[in-house]
C-alpha cells in the first residue's frame, strides 16, 4: 500500500521521497571542491579530490588516523602516560 502526503492543496507527494539530508556525499564533495577553487594554483594539487569516490576515500583515510591517534592515546594513558 503507498502512502501520500499532500502538502497544503498541493499535489500529492509519493511518502517515500525524502526531503534530502545536509550531509550528502554530493553536497560535501561540492564544499570540498569549492575549497579547492579558492586556494592558489600551487596549492590546489593538495586536495586530491575529482570526483565523490575520492572524497569518500579521504574521509575514510581521515577517520583511519583518527582511530590510530586514539588508540596509541590510550595505550600510553593505559601504560602510565600522561594526560592533559
């Protein structure tokens, strides 16, 4: 069974269309990208991003070593280290 939503008099809208989240991989690849354009010509080859694979790519390498820090962070607190 479909449901629909009507939205003010308007036509109805199928209940499974989403109204569309802030953090999609396009929009952040559109972020990434204008970044890139408003650095100087030398600097641009910094962010290695031409399409949204990459920018999924860069992100899961920068949550990987995140992680890494992390865990070497509470090995030392765990092995007498000292912390901040």
């Amino acid at each position: 069974m479909k449901q629909t939503i009507s939205a003010a008099g308007t036509t109805a809208v199928p209940a499974s269309v989403k109204v569309g989240t802030i953090f999609s991989w396009a929009t952040l690849f559109a972020i990434v990208i204008n970044l890139k354009k408003a650095l100087p010509e030398p600097w641009q080859d910094v962010i290695p991003v031409e399409k949204v694979e990459d920018v999924k790519m860069c992100i899961l390498l920068i949550l990987c070593f995140f992680f890494v820090f992390v865990l070497a962070g509470a090995y030392d607190v765990m092995n007498g280290g000292e912390t901040l």
